[in-house]
C-alpha cells in the first residue's frame, strides 16, 4: 500500500505538488534536513520512506524508547563511513519530541557535517520540542490531516492490494461503509486501517465466501473502538 512514487502518494498537495518546493528537492535529488510537523496518521512515516526510495539512500530509522546516547553514536559513525563511499543514509527519527537533549545532540554533528539527512517527524511543536542548534539546521514541513475522501481512496487501495492489503481476500464494502470508516478516522490514515482491518476479521463469510461490512456489523466495531477509549481515559477521536 506503500506509494511508490510522488504522484500516488495521498495528500499533501501544498508541499508534493508540481513546482513545490518540497517536490522539487526530492526530485533534483538536492535534498536538506528537514522536521515533518502534523496529526497522527497525515503520512510522516510513509514520506519519509519515500523519499529514502526515490533518491537511493538507505533509510535508518529511530525510537526514542528504544535509543539510548551510545547507539545514535555508533550507527551515526557507520553513517559517517557510508557517506565517505558514496552511500548516503537518511536518518528517519519518529516522535523527535519524546528524545531529550542529550540524544538531539547526539545528531547534530553529523547534521553539520553533512554526513547524513536528518529527518525528524513531531506532532508537537518543533519550537518547544527541538533544541535550537538542530532547529536551525532544519526545514520544517507542516502536514495538513488528511481528507475523509483521502483516507477513502487509502482505504480503496487497502481492499485492493493483494501484497499488504486484502486484494487476496473476498471482501465487500460499499462506498458509504469506506466512507464512514474515514469520517471516524478524523484525518488519521492508520486509524482508518485499523478500523478496517478490525471490521474485516470480524465479517463473517456469506454464501459467496465473501466477507460483508454491513453497517451493523461497523456500528459495532467503531462502538467498541470508543468504548477501548474511553476506558483508557483518553480521547482519540
């Protein structure tokens, strides 16, 4: 369900359209640093992973959790070497906003030098989230949430790839059935997969072996994803 190339990636008109500047980086292959700044599910992950794609770099991506000072050191000197040979690496980090001070900085050397191309991926406020010293090193790209048509047309690709998706499956959902989907999502692409996903494993085989979303069995699926919500005290939607 990946896009392959700029023209089918979903949304973002105002930064991937023809002559944007954006567009125009990633296709002279004159690429910067850069922060992705938008909602959950607007297609962080999925540009980020494009653009490794399309300009023939190797994609590293980081988890906070996950990441500690001596690891960013390591793999930003295999990165340091890579770039010596010709090899670039575009160092994808997720929730830039959950690494503290230490672990920006740990960046910031082989942002200056060149070695590598920082991406960075927030849904909070680089501003008040980003150290000055890589802010100033980077561009900052706002991402809109997606449309409900947007996520509808995801969602049409999803039932229809055999590779990701459930292309291999014998799947019915209508229009209205997508587009209730993607209205729930509120703008968020991997809520409105989720929501499919879970109404597709909960359709049951008709005498044709082909699973139905009907709208009671959705009212059903989204009721249950509110009530998941609400008992963890949050609220998602």
């Amino acid at each position: 369900m990946r896009p392959r190339t700029l023209d089918e990636f979903i949304g973002q008109e105002k930064l991937l359209g023809p002559g944007k500047p954006l567009r125009i980086q990633i296709e002279s292959d004159n690429l910067g640093s850069m922060l992705f700044w938008g909602p959950p599910g607007c297609g962080k992950t999925t540009l980020a992973r494009l653009i490794a794609r399309l300009t023939r770099s190797d994609f590293l991506p980081f988890s906070a959790v996950l990441t500690g000072i001596k690891e960013i050191k390591e793999v930003m000197s295999a990165a340091e070497y890579k770039a010596r040979s010709g090899h670039r690496t575009i160092v994808f980090v997720d929730e830039v906003h959950r690494f503290n001070k230490a672990q920006q900085d740990a960046f910031l050397p082989h942002v200056e030098a060149g070695h590598i191309i920082f991406i960075g991926a927030t849904t909070e406020n680089p501003s008040f989230e980003v150290i000055s010293p890589l802010l100033s090193r980077t561009k900052v790209y706002v991402l809109d949430p997606l449309t409900t048509p947007q996520i509808v047309e995801l969602l049409r690709r999803a039932l229809g790839d055999k590779e990701h998706g459930f292309g291999s499956e014998s799947i019915e959902a209508s229009e209205d059935m997508l587009f209730r989907i993607a209205s729930f999502a509120n703008g968020d692409a991997r809520a409105a997969y989720n929501t499919l996903e879970l109404a597709v494993r909960a359709a049951r085989p008709n005498e044709n072996a082909a699973r139905v979303i009907t709208p009671e069995l959705l009212e059903d699926v989204l009721q249950r994803k509110l009530l998941r919500y609400d008992k963890a005290g949050e609220e998602h939607y």
